[in-house]
C-alpha cells in the first residue's frame, strides 16, 4: 500500500483525487486542504508521494516543495504539482524545485495516473 | 463521478465561493469609492473565481467552466497590476459574477446554461483596451533578498513584492519557530497580527529548532519601522531582519497609516444539507404522535382498577418526553433557520444592475437582514421578492427629472426591511415613488376584460378591494412586456408563491408618496401546532397560529348578506366558512350549535364552522401529490397517530383569500 498526501484546497477536487487514487487499489490517500494541515500531516506516516496544488492561500505549493526537499526527513518523496493553465510560470518554478511533474486543471483520470506512475518510478 | 451526490458538492461549494465572491466585491466597491487600494480583496476574488473555475473544470461543466476561466484571466490582469479597476471594470465582475450564479442555479435545476457569448465578449473589450505592460524583473534587483526566497514566490507574490519595492515600504524577513505538535496556533497568532500592521508577501515553512521543530521565514511589507513594527506584534521570540534597498535607501517615516489587512475570517460552521434536516423533523414528528399514544394509554390506564399509580408514572414520563421533544425539534428549527441578509446580498446586486438598466438612481435600504426563516423558505422568496423590486423601480420610481419637478430628492428609495413578529416574519418591499392610484387600476381592470365595466366598484370606498385587482391573473400595467414580465410574470404569480409559503401578501399605498408591500409568513413550514376539529363526520386540523378564538355559537346567528354567510361577532361582521359545504359532507344533523374558528391573518378574519373539537396536537405538514397540492384550501395532509389515517391540513391563507371575494370578481376566476 502506498501512502499518497494530497494537499489541495478545494473540498470537491480534493475527494475526486482521493477516489481516483483509491479505485487503483495500491494507493491510501491523506487529504490536507492547505500547506498548514500538510506540514501536520506530513510527520504522520511515511508517504510515497505528494500532490500539491500551487495557488494557494498562506503556504504556496512552491513553498511547500521548497520545505519538503529541503528538509531530510522528506526530500526524497516525489512531489506532483496540480495547477492551471495560466500559470507556467509557476509550473516552471516548482520543476526547478524539485517536482517530477504536475497535471494541469481541468485532468481526466488517465492524466493524474500516468503523472503518478512516472513520479513513482524512479522509486 | 457524476452522480447526483456529486453535483450535490458542487452545488454546496459553488455556492459557497459566489457568495464569498460576492461579499468582496461589494467590500472592493467600497474600498474604491473611498479612494483605497485593496489588494488583499482583489485577491480574494481572484483566488475565489480560480477555485470556481476548477471545480467547474472538474465537473465537467462547459460554461460556466469557460466562463469563470475568462474571468480569472481579467482579474490577474487586475492583480498583476497590467489592468486597472475601473468604474467599468467593476460592472463587468458584478454582471459576470451573476451570470456564473445563474449557471450554478440551471445545474441545480438540470436546465441549459445561459449562453456566455455576450459576456465573454465584455470582457474581451476590456482585455483589448488596455495594453499589458511587461513585467519588469530588474526591481527585484533593488533588494537584497535571499535569492532562494525568491526562487518559491508564485507570480503574485512575485509582483506584490515588486510593488512593495515601487512603494518603498520597509521589508523585513520574519522568523518564527515553533513546536510541531502546535504550532497552527502559533502561526496563525502571528499572522492574525502581522496582517493588522503589515503585508505578507510570502510564508516558507522551514527547519525547526530540533527535530520536533519547524520554523516559518515570512517577507512582509509595511510602512512601519523596525521598532514600531516588533512592538505592535509583541512576540519577543520571533526575529524581523530589516531587507536593505541595495541604494542605501531604507524609508524610515512613521507614518500613522496603518495596512489594511485580511478580509473576513472564516467561521465555524458545518455545511448542512436541509433536507437531512427535513428528514430529522419528519422524525420529531412521529415521535410526537408515539408521545400521543402513551398520553392514550395513560388516559385509558387511569379508568382501569388497580392501574392509578402506573397510570400516573405513565403520564408524568409522556410530559417529560414531550418536554424533551419541544427542545430537540427547537434545536433543528434553530439549525434550519438562516438569516434573511443571505437573499438581501443577491438582491442589492440585482438593484444596482436594474436601475443602471432603466436610468434610474436608487437608494437601496436593507434593514433586519438578521432576522431568521427557514432556510427552504428564503430560497422561495427570492424570486418574489426580485420581482416585487424591479416592480417598485421600473413602476414605482420616477425619472430623476420628473422627481425634482415633485420636490422629491433625486435618488429614489427603496426599503427592503424583514422583522420577526410571533410566530411570523414580516418582509417588506417599500419605495417612496409614485404610488398607485385606484382609478387606474378600475380603468385597466376593465380594459383588460378582469372586471366588467359595471362593476360598481368606487375608487374611494372600494380601495382595498381596488387594490387586490392587481395579484389577479392577466393584469399587468404595462403594455411592453420588459425583462421582468417577460415570462408573463406579474403580481399573481407573486401571490401564489408567497401562498406556497403559507404566507399572505398585502399592499398600502398612497398616490404621489409611495407603495408598500408587506408579506406575512410563518417563520417554518416544518411542525406546526394545530386544532383538530370535526365537521360532517370527517377531520381536520387547522394550524393554530391562525386561530385566534373559538367561540360556540347557534345557528340563529347566522345572517346571510348578499349570498355570503356572516355573523356579527362584537361589532365586525366576520364572513363565514362551512367545512361541510365546501367538502361537500352532511352535516351533523341535530345540533342548533355548533363551534366557529375565528382565525386570521394580518387584518383579515374568517370563521371556519365546524361541529366539534377534538384535540390540539403537533403535526407535520406532509405535502400531497402534485395534483391535489394546487387547490386551494388545503395545504397538506397529516396523520393524528390514531389509526384514523391521513387528515386534511387547512390552508387558512387561501380559505381567507376565497371568502373575501366579491362575487363579481369571483367568478372571474
């Protein structure tokens, strides 16, 4: 089983993912709606893989990555990044950071796993 | 992924975010009338459309979906600084913003979305006009900033830092550590009164002090000084390192301002679907009938030998359950209950719009937004409360030019006040504009064939019946029809919805002063307390809130005026209500006396007559199927838990309606 933190802060995307991962039968998925509840919930179990929105409130994804792959605990999860079109700039800054991939809002099923997939490869 | 308890969650959330989207445009309004920037609020609304434009995105729903992403493009334009806020620019948010409203409302209803081509093409206009300046990365350099720190801000951040930088606030980096275990509490002290005093650029969470640490580097902005700063947050373990401006330029001035900082906090609630709720009344409700039939019990137990003291426990545990019952169907009435103000918010927008539409300047004023009804109940009043609105400013306002001529200030006003009284909650829908005069309506009524032309009716004495002409059907003062009546919408409409409510709709006016309409409700259609009565045999239950007496009377007090059945009770002569004849049962044959409901509602009485009184008990008004449910009289059906099966439920609202007709106008119908 592996552990997956999906850190998100929209309530209905975030339980879409969840039962997604979930149906592929391998994954146990942790939600956390914002950076906040992510930094708790990361020390919780191990995790394989995290999945991060970038825009949000307080705590941004890039910032969360930042923390992640600088602390030792954790640096070497993969990270996926969810974000929207408009912000490449963004999706640039969180590769250059450390993440192996991201999904671009509005994703079918087939998008998030085959980023899963790739990100959980090199594991 | 599209089934209904799915859409269930967009529709809780979408809602949710056009709401909050809302507020702020209204707080951004403001903000800009009085002359102030507000970046925060601009975000917020940015963040708000973003989260609407995924969660459209993710549900599969087209237009709102391509709409909501226009949107957000325009308002990061906003943010970003590349397109200012203008007069033009707000109407634009307001309008599409209510668009995206009406998308949420035709998914709920599995109706067609409202074609976008108009709005996107609004947008696209003010795209157009204004050129997009290229960013600029080299004020960046005017700072000596940890480059890392640099390399996690998102492009907002990014651009809110640069305009810190083109304002010459003093920027600090802020370090704070805390203990894993808690330190939600601790962040969010220091953001709660970091946001008071100053802007926060950015927050990076870091490596504690130990391995049970974790720390957070804030960049934040403000006009304050190091000092004034360190002292107004008070934590003297958290260290504020001054960011130098490369030239040597480092602005000290104390000035008084302080920033504005967040907008609202978020609450603690918990999203409730009300018909969970509904369900968990329908549950009181038995449990009210089961509480009747240990009071039988008990009543029959006290007859029998040898049974007195049971029979006493009995009836002081059914007294104690229904105590117990009483609080808990009051705790899901509270829960159920939502403030008015969540309507008045959508209807000042759609005020703003209208009067933009026909000319007119209005002065909305909203009093009593606190006051409570059923949250079921505030989503069928929208409408007629909109249309009441609309009326009042497309019929009842005057042109600005024509109100200067009447010594009235130009701005006309219009009251939009609800109040609780008893068991009711009155709304009102007032204007200070032209009023209505009863000669017209006598004058249309008959153009439009509602009245015959003799109809005998004065203009002076008549006046309230006068006035009842305009909720009938087919009676409308204009001829156009506009927008509001453009789905042969008028004032009956109106009535029957406010009907459907159980509710009562009167209107007093006075020509060259004003209109004002005032509805009646119940505060909850949920358990009510009803008289169970007798007549012809069969039962019924009328809700006690009508009821204001009951008398025993004779049938030689009946008088007949006009074809109509009255008696004179103290004075007023009261029109009468046979249950028998409406039914058409037998009445009770021997009996000279019989009992008269007197009920009433706002300023109208009917005496219902019926042969006997049985009981006063809770129900729940359980609605009939489709068909029955459109006569009037009856507004729903219940059991009494004691075997008799369904009981008709009396609509006293519409028995009152019917019986104050003339018979002229009655047999218009």
């Amino acid at each position: 089983m592996k552990n997956v933190l999906i850190v998100e802060d929209s309530k209905a995307i975030r339980s879409m993912m969840r039962v997604s991962l979930e149906e592929m039968g391998e994954f146990f998925a942790v939600e956390a709606g914002n950076g906040f509840e992510a930094l708790k919930t990361l020390p919780t179990r191990r995790f394989n893989l995290i999945i991060t929105d970038i825009n949000m409130p307080d705590i941004n994804g890039l910032e969360l990555i930042s923390f992640v792959k600088s602390n030792a605990a954790y640096k070497d999860i993969p990270l996926i990044i969810v974000s929207t079109e408009k912000s490449e700039e963004d999706q640039k800054r969180g590769i250059a950071l450390g993440a192996t991939g991201y999904v671009v809002k509005p994703f079918k099923k087939e998008d998030l796993m085959a980023a899963v997939n790739k990100a959980l490869e090199g594991e | 992924m599209k089934s209904d308890r799915s859409i269930k969650d967009f529709l809780a959330e979408a809602e949710d975010i056009l709401e909050t989207a809302n507020q702020t445009m209204l707080s951004l309004e403001s903000e800009q009338a009085a002359g102030r920037s507000a970046p925060d609020l601009v975000n917020g609304l940015f963040r708000a459309i973003h989260s609407f434009k995924g969660l459209a995105g993710m549900f599969g729903l087209k237009a709102p979906s391509e709409l909501s992403h226009k949107l957000e493009f325009l308002l990061d334009e906003v943010r970003l600084g590349k397109t200012a806020l203008s007069r033009d620019v707000l109407d634009v948010l307001f309008e599409t913003v209510a668009l995206l409203g009406r998308h949420v409302q035709q998914v709920g209803n599995k109706e067609q979305p409202e074609d976008i081509a108009a709005a996107l093409d609004r947008i696209d206009g003010i795209l157009k006009a204004k050129p997009s300046t290229a960013a600029d990365r080299s004020i960046l350099d005017q700072i000596e900033i940890d480059r890392g720190l640099l390399q996690v801000l998102t492009e907002y951040e990014e651009y809110r830092l640069k305009e810190n930088i083109r304002e010459h606030k003093n920027l600090f980096t802020i370090k704070a550590l805390f203990e894993l275990t808690d330190f939600e509490k601790g962040i969010k002290n220091l953001n709660d009164v970091l946001k008071k005093n100053a802007e926060i650029i950015c927050t990076l969470p870091t490596a504690g002090a130990a391995a049970g640490g974790i720390g957070f580097t804030i960049v934040a902005g403000t006009a304050m000084g190091r000092d004034e700063l360190m002292s107004a947050i008070n934590m003297p373990k958290v260290s504020f390192d001054p960011i130098t401006y490369v030239e040597g330029r480092k602005v000290e001035e104390q000035r008084a301002v302080s920033e504005t900082g967040a907008i609202k906090s978020v609450s603690n609630t918990v999203r409730v679907d009300i018909y969970k709720l509904d369900g968990l009344m329908n549950v009181v409700g038995e449990m009210h009938l089961t509480k009747n039939i240990i009071g039988r019990i008990a009543r029959e137990l006290r007859s029998m030998h040898g049974f007195a003291g049971l029979s006493v426990d009995l009836h002081k545990a059914q007294r104690s359950l229904e105590r117990k019952l009483n609080d808990l169907q009051e705790g899901i009435l509270e829960v159920r209950m939502v403030p008015i103000g969540q309507i008045f918010t959508r209807l000042s927008q759609m005020v703003r719009k209208y009067a933009k539409e026909v000319g007119k300047e209005i002065d909305l004023h909203l009093s009593g937004e606190e006051t409570e009804l059923d949250k079921l109940m505030i989503e069928d009043l929208a409408d007629p409360l909109m249309h009441l609105i609309r009326n009042a400013i497309d019929h009842g306002i005057e042109l600005p030019e024509i109100r200067k001529q009447q010594g009235k200030p130009e701005h006309g006003v219009v009251k939009l006040a609800a109040f609780p009284k008893g068991n009711h909650v009155v709304i009102t829908v007032e204007d200070d504009g032209a009023g209505i005069e009863t000669k017209n309506i006598l004058a249309k009524a008959v153009q439009k064939a509602v009245l015959p032309s003799d109809h005998g009716l004065d203009p002076e004495t008549d006046r309230k019946e006068i006035l009842d002409i305009i909720f009938l059907p087919g009676f409308t003062t204009r001829e156009t029809v506009t927008e509001i009546s453009g789905r042969g919408v008028g004032l009956d409409v109106v009535k029957r919805n406010v009907s459907k409510l159980s509710g009562m709709i009167d209107i007093d006016t006075e020509t060259g002063m004003g209109t004002k309409f005032i509805i009646t409700l119940p505060i909850t259609l949920a358990i009510i307390k009803a008289l169970v009565v007798e007549a012809g045999g069969e039962v019924f239950a009328v809700p006690l809130s009508a009821v204001l007496e009951i008398i025993q009377a004779t049938h030689d007090q009946v008088e007949t005026v006009e074809t109509r059945e009255v008696m004179a009770i103290r004075g007023d002569t009261i029109p009468l209500y046979r249950l028998t004849k409406a039914f058409k049962l037998t009445p009770k044959p021997s009996s000279n006396s019989f009992y008269l409901i007197l009920v009433g509602l706002a300023e109208r009485r009917l005496g219902i007559m019926v042969d006997g009184l049985r009981d006063q008990q809770e129900i729940v008004i359980k609605p009939l199927g489709k068909r029955i449910s459109e006569i009037p009289g009856i507004a729903g059906a219940t059991e009494l838990g004691d075997r008799r099966g369904v009981v008709l439920v009396l609509d006293v609202e519409s028995l009152i309606e019917g019986a104050l007709k003339r018979s002229v106008v009655v047999s218009r119908q």
